[in-house]
C-alpha cells in the first residue's frame, strides 16, 4: 500500500501507480493543469512513465479560463 498527499489530502491505494493513473482516479484526465511532485515539476511527457512512491507529496493546479 502507498499513501500519496495531493493538494494536502492523504490518498491510500494498494499499489504503486503513475502520474498519469492518479489523473484518471482523480478524475482530471484531459484538464488542462500542471503537477509538481515534491517540490518538482512534472513535465506531462513523463506523466505516463513517472511512477510515484508512499510518501509524494504532489500539488496539482488547474488551469481555469475565464474573460
């Protein structure tokens, strides 16, 4: 099991996964957004290839448009 915060709150999941895995469970696959994984940015070409490990701690921000 690997704990994971993001955006402050703690998610538990039974294996390891991918940056672009935790997108799809949390639902944002397809937003536009950045990610940064202990105090890094990800570039989104790694996203399918990162995996993450018990105790990242990631900060996803959305990109929101408006006028």
């Amino acid at each position: 099991m690997i704990t994971l915060t993001v955006n402050g709150a703690t998610h538990n999941f039974e294996q390891a996964l991918s940056v672009a895995q935790l997108l799809q469970h949390l639902g944002l696959v397809g937003k536009r957004l950045a990610l940064e994984r202990n105090g890094e940015i990800v570039p989104r070409s790694s996203f399918t290839s990162q995996q993450l490990a018990d105790g990242d701690k990631l900060e996803v921000v959305i990109a929101v448009g408006g006028g």
